[in-house]
C-alpha cells in the first residue's frame, strides 16, 4: 500500500502511445481536447462534514456532459498522490471523461476522522460524492470507480452498496475476502505485515491537513486527527478470527452484492491476485479480469519487463458502460493474463507470453492429482511412511515478505529452506506442463501441541538443483475447522485440512521438477507457533490439485500495447545475519525526498523493520518497525513518527506501538499504547 518512487515518476510521464492496429478497428480512441482542473472542490455530506478533492474536467462539457470515474482513497490528492492524480486526470478528461479524485473522511483535506480502515462511514459517504457526482450539471449521470490496493477495496465495498449512478467499476490489487487475503492474517497466521501496514496507517490517518486548502483550522483538524487515532495494530491483532469485524466489506460472503459490470486487475508478484479467479467465478455481472508480471502496483507502470498502454483500455472500458459506445470489449476473452517461464528472482524481465481464456473456470484447465509418496510426487498412491517436522522456527527467510516491494523482498531460491522442510519431489518432466489457477494441498497432519501452523511452498526445481517457488500456502491449524472460530488441537489426533497454495500461472519446461516444501511455520512472514511444536505428517492422507491447463495455448490478438519496461530493482533492502543461532532480518528504505507539485516537500522512509528469532526458541521473537513522514513548504514543518514492538511475553506477545508528532523540531503530541494478547 505504499507508493513507490517508480510509480510517481511513471505516472508522471507525459503521454502515452496510442497502440499500432493492424485492421480498422470498430471503435477508436477519441480525440484528446482541452481540459479544465479544479484543484479545490469540497463536497457536503448529510452529516455537515465536507469532504475535499479535485476535478478534470472535458473543457465542452456545457455542450456534452461527461461521464466521471471517481478515484477515493486516503493518500493525499494535494501532494502525495498528486503526480498520478494529475497524470490520470489529464488522460480521462481529455478524452471526454471526468475524473473526481477525493480523499476519505479525516484524511488529505476532508473534514472529519480516520479511526480504521473500510469503515461503514466511508461506504456511505462514497454513495453520497457518487450521487453529488452524478447530479452536477456537467455530468451525464453516469459514474464510473477505479482504484489500487486501499482505492480497489474501496471500490468493491461502494459497489455491494449499488448506488444507482454507479454504472462500472475497475478494482485493482485487492480482495474479496479481508480475513484471509488482506495485510493481517495469513491463512489465520499473525503476519509481520499486519504491523507494517500498521505504523504506514496510522501516518496516514494522524497526517495533517494542507494549510493551503484548510486555513487557520489545519491545527485544529491535525490534533483532532492525531487524539482520535487509535492503536490500530492492536485493535487489528485483537481479532483473532474471522468475525463480523473482518467480514464487514468482504465481498466473499455475498457475491450477488454487486450487480455493475466489473473489471478486475492484478499482477502475479501480487498477493492480492487470490481473488481474481474468485471474482471471476463467482460475479454474475458482465466482467473481465487481466493479471500482468509485475507486483502490487499499476497495469501501467507493469514490471518483470512488460507494462499496458492502460490508457486506451480504461478509456474503452468506460465509453462501453459510461457512455453507452460499442468497443467490443466484451466480445473479448473474460482473462487475459501473462504466462511466466521464469520466476522474478530468476530474472528481472520475466520471459514468458500474454495468453487469453474466453471465460473463467476454463474448459481448457484440468486438475491433476498428485500422491505424497515415498517415492516422491506420483500421480497414482504408493508406499508412504509418516514424516515428522520439529518446529525450526526460522523457516521462511527465502520468503521474506508477504508483498514485495522490490527485488529483494522477492522470493529467492529456496534450497536452504526446502532442506530444513519435509519435501516430495515428482520425476523430470519429459514434456511442457502449464499451470493455471489455484493449487490445493490435502492434508492429514497432527502436532504435539495445541497450537501448530503448517505451510506449503510449490517449487519448481531445475537441472541445475535451484528451487524456485511457484505458489504457497499456510495455515493456523487450530482452524482446521475453519477460520470462524479457533480450536486447539488435541495433541497427536491428525485433522484433515485442505487449502490453496494461491493463483498461478506458470509453464515448465521438459527436464524441470515439481516440489512441494512442507514445514511448521513461515518466519518472518507469520509469528511463530508457542511451544516449538513438531508436525507428524501422514501422506496416505496428503494430496496434491495442480491446475493443468491442458490443451495447446491459443494465441488471442492483445488489443492492449505491451511496452516495454526496464527492470527495477526498487528501494527497499533486506539484509540477514545469523550470530550464534539468532537470526536477525532487516528491511530499510532509504530516506528521500521529493518535490510536489504544489511547493511541498515529502520526505520520510519506511517501514524500517527488524526482525530477530534464536532457533528452536519461539519465546525469543520480536518484530520492530519505525516510520517517518515530513511536509514541509514555506514556514509549513510537520513530520510524524510512527513505531511498533511486537515480542513473546507470558499469554502470547506484548504489543507496543507509538505515535508523535513534530512542528519544526518541537514535539506537540506523543502517545504510547501496550498491550499483551493472545496469538
């Protein structure tokens, strides 16, 4: 949920190329004309509070009124998302499609507070801009929304809402279902990212309000903000399973929620692509979903060497449901989607091809079973003795972060991880196998203890001995009953257990062998099991699905430009160590600053994270972060620093997090919050 620095500089490029079309198509790209930017609007709520943003406007909308697509999210239209706001603005409202970019209640300049994130309150003041939207006289009544990470949650909920205007929507990089596929629990397993995003969080809700937009009321609004936020990374630990408060806003339970045609987004570096083949499936408005090689970021910006002339599909997307105009979209494949040949770490411009399925589930893919067996991965059972795995407590290093950032957050070679596991390897491939969907893992497995996770990495190894990792999974395996309430497990009493090792899209090459890497936790990634416990794995009972796209790929014309992007290694560095069995891992961004284009000055890193573990020793765990974030322009000086401590202590981890705030090198506010709670 970070904005990266390649991001603001690509979104600030000027321009994008129109795509070469080898026939004439039925539709074209319209004209570009003149645009007109309003940098201050602010929009009533019923409650009295206004909530602010800006407009694009086509400049002839007195004589053609526009459809608009509404971008909401809490990151700064003024300066911190500026440059893509700006970028985007000028691109849709050029083409004769208004763009509204207005910041959630309590953030950037809106009035109100920002306690939490996903708010009823946001949906509803969502449906109201929509209808404010809609009844200006320069508007044709048709609203579309669009938005990446927080912005394609966003999205989502404001469509289960179904606000009459709101006639297409296009989510980016989010999910369906906030328990299981967000920054907090991973497979019901406490994640190092659920503070990360923490410390990002709250420098979002307690920043400060421009001066410029608010006048002599900033002060007030930024103490308000900075007394009213809470100590979120222990409210989001607080709810340990997956309860009315995570499945508030989670799409999952209620597809039938949305009924406005739907055109998901995401990349294959991208832990949010789980969702994609759900929404897919389980929608029943018309809708299309694209996934790319690159990480949690934007279609445009793209990465494993591939990025889309997006502009021209957005502006398809939205003349079809906006403007009531015939692209024939629709009459395309329902998934486009890259197929890698090569995992990021391999190399940095991924090889591979962009391949098309007409619908979703495919007629094409078939699952295909494989035993756990003493001789391996077999498709048919075989001889399979029970294998125990002895809690290593750092396992998991090879798979350092849950979203990566950069090339060093990414998925390295997993050999040292896969020795520490229990594995099962198949037999060379004397053919090419593609793989497409959501892998599952059956299980019989039992612990020692009542408290035990289990995690299964899918790799592909190669002639050479490397393992490259395709796909995962983890599981808290006191829900093994599901993630609605958990229960301890009986030592020694096996549970049968099933879950998805994530979407992929991969094809293996003749020579190549799968893997599956089993072993009890995934550290850094999740906070290690209490107690150390040993794993008693019984592969009669263990079965691998892998989703085998069976017949011959059939080349579809991409009607998106592909271009060509250089590889980028990001800013973010990991560093580990090992002194005498402490296991130390370090994530830094560098501190930098940039120019906004209205005079003021961001700076700031992080999260800086430190992440530290003494083999065999669960009760030694701690997690660290810091954040900093500055505005600065003219006399205007404020920063905040936001803080976490997670560590062992008796009953389960005590959970320290801090906020201050800075006016010039003076402190005007500074608040602490501890608490232990159970994990």
């Amino acid at each position: 949920m970070k904005t990266t620095r390649r991001e603001i500089l690509a979104v600030g490029a000027a321009g994008i190329a129109l795509p070469a079309r080898a026939a004439e198509p039925a539709w074209t790209m319209p004209a570009e004309g003149p645009v007109e930017q309003i940098d201050v609007v602010r929009i009533p709520m019923a409650d009295g509070s206004r909530l602010c943003g800006r407009l694009w406007l086509p400049a002839d909308k007195a004589r053609r009124p526009a459809p608009v697509v509404l971008e909401y999210i809490p990151y700064r239209t003024r300066d911190a998302y500026s440059a893509a706001d700006d970028h985007w603005g000028q691109v849709l409202a050029s083409h004769g499609i208004a763009f509204a970019r207005i910041d959630i209640r309590g953030s950037g300049d809106s009035e109100g507070l920002l306690p939490d994130e996903y708010l009823a309150q946001e949906q509803d003041d969502a449906v109201e801009i929509i209808a404010w939207l809609a009844r200006q006289s320069w508007c044709n009544g048709n609203v579309g929304m669009r938005g990446i990470s927080w912005g394609g949650f966003s999205t989502l909920q404001t469509a289960m809402r179904n606000p009459p205007a709101l006639k297409a929507i296009m989510p980016l990089a989010c999910s369906d279902r906030r328990y299981t596929d967000d920054a907090h629990y991973i497979g019901g397993c406490l994640g190092l990212t659920n503070f990360k995003w923490g410390v990002n969080f709250k420098a979002v809700m307690a920043a400060p309000p421009d001066p410029a937009v608010a006048g002599d009321a900033w002060e007030r609004m930024w103490k308000e903000r900075l007394e009213a936020s809470p100590p979120i990374c222990a409210r989001w630990t607080e709810h340990r399973d997956e309860d009315a408060y995570w499945r508030h806003g989670s799409l999952h339970f209620d597809y039938a929620a949305i009924r406005c045609p739907t055109y998901v987004v995401s990349g294959w570096i991208d832990a949010y692509n789980r969702s994609i083949p759900r929404l897919l499936e389980h929608l029943s408005c018309p809708r299309k979903g694209l996934v790319g090689p690159w990480g949690h970021t934007y279609p445009w910006v793209g990465g494993g060497g591939s990025a889309l002339d997006w502009a021209w599909e957005e502006i398809r997307w939205w003349s079809q449901w906006l403007r009531g105009e015939a692209t024939g979209i629709m009459a395309e494949p329902m998934l486009r989607y890259y197929r890698p040949e090569a995992v990021p770490a391999q190399a940095g411009a991924t090889p591979g091809s962009w391949l098309a399925e007409k619908s979703w589930p495919s007629r094409n893919v078939r699952m295909r079973d494989y035993h756990l067996t003493d001789a391996g991965l077999a498709r048919s059972a075989g001889p399979s003795t029970p294998r125990k795995h002895r809690s290593y407590n750092a396992i998991g290093l090879d798979t350092p972060e849950w979203v990566p950032f950069g090339e060093q957050e990414l998925p390295g070679d997993q050999r040292a991880d896969d020795a520490k596991s229990i594995t099962y390897d198949s037999a060379p491939l004397d053919a090419p196998l593609d793989l497409l969907g959501t892998p599952t893992i059956r299980l019989r497995v039992s612990a020692d203890k009542p408290a035990a996770q289990v995690a299964v990495r899918l790799c592909k190894l190669l002639p050479d001995g490397s393992s490259w990792r395709l796909g995962y999974g983890l599981l808290n395996l006191q829900h093994h009953d599901g993630f609605a309430r958990r229960k301890p497990l009986i030592p020694g009493k096996a549970v049968d257990v099933t879950f998805d090792l994530g979407f992929v899209a991969h094809r293996l090459h003749p020579g190549e062998r799968l893997r599956i890497a089993v072993s009890e936790g995934l550290w850094p990634l999740v906070w290690p099991s209490p107690e150390g416990p040993t794993l008693t794995l019984e592969p009669d009972g263990c079965l691998l699905s892998l989703p085998v796209r069976a017949a011959p790929a059939v080349e579809s014309p991409m009607p998106i430009k592909v271009v060509p992007v250089p590889p980028d290694a990001g800013d973010v560095t990991v560093r580990t160590t090992n002194e005498g069995g402490t296991i130390t891992m370090t994530g830094t961004w560098p501190d930098r600053s940039r120019q906004c284009a209205n005079g003021t000055t961001l700076s700031g890193y992080g999260p800086n994270t430190v992440a530290t573990i003494k083999h065999g020793a669960p009760d030694t765990a701690s997690w660290t972060g810091e954040r900093i974030s500055r505005y600065r322009r003219g006399d205007w000086d404020c920063s905040l620093r936001c803080t976490f401590s997670v560590r062992s202590a008796p009953g389960g981890i005590a959970v320290e997090e801090r906020i201050e705030a800075f006016r010039g090198e003076s402190s005007i506010f500074d608040r602490a919050h501890s608490v232990v709670l159970p994990v």
